[in-house]
C-alpha cells in the first residue's frame, strides 16, 4: 500500500495543470496518503524542493493558468547517477511513488524512474495535443479558444480593412490547433505539418478569394513551417490582398483554463492516483472516446500522435 506521492509539473506549462495537482493531492489526503508537490519539475526533485499538501495547500488553485509547482528544464535528469540522487531525495520524506504531469520527454523521465524502482504515473499536459493515446491533452481547449478568440478579433479589423490576416500558432509536430481553431474561426486556409507548405498553392488560393469578390481573408499556420513576415509579402505582392502576419506565441499557453480542461485534469489526477494505489508504474492517463484510461508509457513513446484526417476534408469543404 503506497503511502506517500509526489506530483511534479515539467515542461511548458498548460492551462489546466493546477487542477490536476490538486486532484492528485485531494485525492491522496481521501485516502490517508501523504503527498507531496514538487516545485521545479525534475530539477526540483533533485535538488529536494518538496512542499508537504494539506487540504488548505491546493484552495483557489484549480481555476489558474500556469501551474504552482513551477517548471524548469533539467537535461541532466538523462544521467542515470543524477536520478540515483533524486530518487535518494525522495526517500528523506518517504515518497514511494510520482505523478508527472507534461509531454513527452516528461514521460521519458517517467518511464526512467519506474524502471528504476519508483512508481511514476504521467498525466498529458501540453497545448498542442500532441501526445499518442489520449483524445485530448490538458491545456489543448483552452489554448483553442484563446486562438479561436483572437481570430475573431483579427476577423473584425481584417473585414474593415479588406485585408488578408496570417496568424502563427503554436503546435508543430501536431497541427490540432491550427485546423480546430480554423474551422471555428471561418478561415480560408489552414497549414500545418499534415497539410504540408506549397507557397504556390496558397497564393493561388488566395488568388481566387480576390476574384470572388471576398473582401478579407483569414490564414491560419503553425509555428516552424515558414516565416510569416515573409509569407505575407509574398501574398501582398502576388494577389493585391493588403496583408499583415501575426504571432500570437505564449498568449496562448496562459489564462484560466476552460470547464473542459479543469474536468479532463481533475480525472486524469484522480485515475494518477488510483493506479499507484494498485501499485502500478510506467502508465500515462488518457481520455479515449470520454473514457479515462492507461497505457503503458513505453507505447505512447513508440509512435506519434497522428491528426484526424477527417477534420481536414471537412474544413476544405468549410472554405
């Protein structure tokens, strides 16, 4: 019977991680298990940064972006001597076991500590929704609708000036932004890694926007693909469309998370729990067709999350 947990945050931050910590922590202090917030992610474990949870510890939380525990970037975890000495932090406050909520190379840390002999159970906290196995990532809704808001705004001032507005968003291995928030948003085109960049192909699209008599123009495109400066003088030039490009970058990372991401990370922290109370390790939590499950982390690293198909026919129909 396990009785003390830890809960670290690692990576960039999600709106929607605090719910999770503070599922993870009510739901070990129900069960009459210690648990302990990790400040730092794994750099933090290493260096002990440990915080004990009351039912106090995690009031007011679960409605703000960011995450309380902090996050910082510690390549050296990879060192199997550096995670010795983590693990030897934990056991100076009997912590048996870790929840670690981030993306993938969170997950490898994971993975790493349960093969080492610590218990460690990952939770999908990312906006881009790139992880395998899970329907939907903590944080993806909200920095969805923080697009799909900005959007809306772009739209007004594109429609009053007759120009085409491109927008960079976050999300480059995993296109889920870009297409939900372009499907919302009414835009003319959206680009990303499935799609793939043919800068002939978009300009003619535009092209024939202008020839149909739309006054304004929306482009949605992730981050890494090209630069949208350039882009957009590209487009000026070649269809006439006053054009300007926006980034929008980590605007989209914070705010207070949406009723779906607090629900999806309260779950995902209470289902944590749970399966370290079975004694089980090397599992990251999912929600697959509204239902919270596991899988082994070993699995989910082996392949890629791959987008909706679907989505992207429909939205070529949508223009």
């Amino acid at each position: 019977m396990v009785k003390c947990i830890g809960v670290l945050t690692s990576g960039g931050d999600a709106p929607g991680m605090n719910a999770a910590i503070r599922a993870v922590a009510r739901t070990c202090l129900n069960k009459g298990i210690e648990v302990y917030g990790v400040r730092l992610g794994y750099k933090g474990l290493h260096e002990g940064k440990f915080m004990k949870f009351d039912r106090h510890s995690t009031r007011n939380i679960i409605n703000n972006g960011g995450t309380i525990l902090k996050s910082a970037r510690f390549p050296e975890f990879k060192d199997p001597e550096i995670r010795k000495e983590a693990i030897e932090q934990m056991k100076k406050v009997g912590m048996e076991a870790l929840v670690v909520i981030g993306g993938d190379g969170s997950y490898n840390g994971a993975l790493k500590l349960t093969e080492m002999g610590v218990n460690c159970i990952g939770l999908p906290g990312t906006i881009d929704n790139d992880i395998p196995d899970t329907d939907f990532t903590i944080g993806f809704d909200t920095a969805l609708n923080t697009i799909v808001e900005a959007l809306d705004r772009l739209r007004d001032t594109s429609s009053s000036h007759q120009r085409c507005t491109i927008l960079e968003v976050m999300g480059r291995r995993c296109g889920d932004l870009a297409i939900n928030a372009g499907i919302a948003a009414g835009a003319e085109l959206v680009i990303t890694s499935d799609t793939g960049y043919d800068e002939d192909k978009i300009i003619e699209r535009l092209k024939q926007s202008k020839a149909s008599d739309k006054d304004h123009a929306i482009v949605v495109i992730t981050e890494h693909i090209t630069d949208v400066n350039e882009l957009a003088k590209k487009v000026e030039a070649a269809t006439g469309f006053e054009t300007r490009a926006n980034v929008l970058g980590h605007l989209q990372r914070g705010g207070r998370p949406t009723a779906r991401d607090r629900v999806l990370a309260s779950r995902m922290g209470v289902k944590a729990v749970e399966l370290l109370e079975e004694g089980k390790g090397g599992l990251c939590v999912g929600e697959v067709h509204g239902q919270i499950t596991a899988f082994p982390i070993t699995e989910v690293l082996s392949h890629k999350h791959v987008a909706d198909a679907g989505i992207y026919e429909d939205a070529k129909k949508l223009r």
